[in-house]
C-alpha cells in the first residue's frame, strides 16, 4: 500500500493541538488546588484564632482573683495591695490587647504583633522578676524575693509588721485549738509558717512543751549539749512577746509573702510564653494565607 502523506502545515498543527490541551489541563489543575487550600488556610486561621482567645482566658480570671483576693496578714505595711491593683490593670489591658489583635488580626498583622508582643514581653519581664531570676538586680523589684527578705529583716519595717502580726491572733488561736493536745501529738501537729516560726521556740532551743506559747527553760549552764542560738535568747514566755522578735518569726512571715507571689511569677511567666507562641502562630498562619 502507498504512504499517505500528510502536508506538513497540518502535522504542525495536530501538533500545536496536543499541546495546548495539557496547557489547559495544568491551569485548571492549578486553579482546584489553590481553591482546595483555602479552607485550609481559613481553618488553620481560626483554630488558631480560637485557640489564642481561649488560653487568654485564665489571664481574666488571675485579674478577677487578684482584685478580690484578701491582703495577706499585715501586706499592706509593704504596700503590696497597690502593686496587686496594678498587675490586675496590666493583665486585663494584655487581655484586650491580646483579643484585639486576634479580632482585626487580617486588617493590620504586623502592627497588631508588634503591639501585643510588647505587651507580652512587660508581663514576661514582671513575672521573671517575682521568681527572683534577676538575683541581685531583683532587690529593687517589688515583691520579689530578694526584695521582700531586705524589707522584712529591717528593724524599721519589722517593728511595724511585729504588732500587726500579734494583732491578727493567730498564737491565740494556736493555744485554744491545741489546749489539750500533750508533748508528743503537739510535735506531730501541722503548723503554719507564722504558728511555727512565731508562736513557739526552734526546737534547737530544746526546752519543754507545757502549752502551745509556754516553754520552760534548760539550764544552758547544766546541758552543755544545746547549740547556742540567738532566737532561744529572743523567747518568752509573755502572750505579747513569745517569738516575735525571733529571726524564725521573719523567715516564717517571708516564706508566707514569698510563696504568693513566688506562684504569681510562675503564672505570669508560663502565660506569657504561651501567648507569645500561641500570636506568632497566629501571624505566620495570616501571612500563609494572604500569600
């Protein structure tokens, strides 16, 4: 049988037909796939969107609490009611700051991260200095350990805190709720720091239980065994004197505001480093989205 022969101005075009097909094919394939990732894109947005506005809600209910939480015993002689105001107005300004960044987060991203960053990065700083991770430097943070251990061991601010402590009972109330109790199930009762540092002599001392606040004495000059300490020098016997002037009177009342605000700092800290990942997310997921 003879060849067709087929006139080469039609070969190029079947040819050119064949490829335009594919061309088209590939731009509709495109055009399915970047419509297929949008949904994507807006629910990662709003999971992410959600998620933020979820985990700033304990940041709410720490201000709540803080406003309405009663002053430890005898706090406000350091003024510390004032810097709980002020941390409670700082977290609730964090907390719309933080929602409003989500609610007009595709308006102005940028600016929006940068403003609840700072805001952040405040809180941040506050709650490493009420852990006490600045050491010396935190002297002069409020409320941080090292600054409440300056200010409690001071005669001038402990011989306010001294009569305040006595005033609150609570070695009075000590005595009526251990009346009956002998030597040994006394030893085995569960004191608070004031009770134990302020209503009672060290055990070191070694002198004899009679009652909750009434010791009696060893001869130091008969027992040479009984390590000499300057707080068995500081007891007495006097409802209006007993511990107070004992040093384990002020480690007990700083080991009290420590761990107030000590736990503060830590929630300060763990919140803070949350919503920082949670709007950096938040502000990747935005410019994934847009471009």
């Amino acid at each position: 049988m003879a060849d067709i022969i087929i006139p080469t101005e039609k070969r190029l075009s079947n040819a050119a037909a064949q490829n335009t097909v594919p061309k088209k094919e590939q731009e509709s394939i495109t055009v399915m796939a970047d419509m297929s990732s949008k949904p994507t894109k807006k629910n990662a947005t709003r999971a992410l969107s959600i998620f933020t506005v979820l985990i700033s809600i304990p940041i709410i209910a720490s201000m709540i609490w803080l406003l309405y939480m009663r002053e430890y015993d005898c706090e406000n002689l350091l003024r510390l009611p004032k810097l709980q105001k002020w941390i409670s107005v700082g977290l609730l300004f964090v907390f719309l700051v933080s929602n409003g960044v989500v609610f007009f987060k595709h308006r102005c991203p940028v600016v929006g991260l940068m403003v609840v960053m700072v805001s952040l990065l405040v809180m941040l700083i506050i709650g490493l200095g009420l852990v006490g991770a600045y050491k010396m430097e935190s002297q002069a943070i409020p409320a941080s350990p090292m600054w409440l251990k300056r200010k409690i061991h001071s005669d001038s601010k402990w011989n306010n805190i001294k009569p305040c402590i006595y005033d609150t009972r609570v070695c009075d109330e000590l005595v009526m709720r251990s009346f009956t109790l002998k030597s040994y199930d006394f030893s085995m009762t569960k004191l608070s720091p004031i009770e134990s540092g302020c209503c009672k002599p060290s055990p070191i001392c070694g002198m004899t239980y009679v009652n909750a606040t009434f010791w009696i004495k060893r001869d130091e000059r008969k027992d040479d065994t009984i390590a000499y300490n300057s707080d068995c020098d500081s007891w007495s016997n006097d409802r209006n004197i007993l511990c107070y002037d004992c040093n384990s009177c002020k480690d007990a009342y700083f080991r009290t505001l420590k761990g107030k605000w000590y736990r503060l700092g830590i929630f300060l800290v763990i919140m803070a480093l949350l919503m920082v990942l949670c709007h950096l997310a938040l502000f990747f997921v935005i410019m994934w989205e847009h471009y």
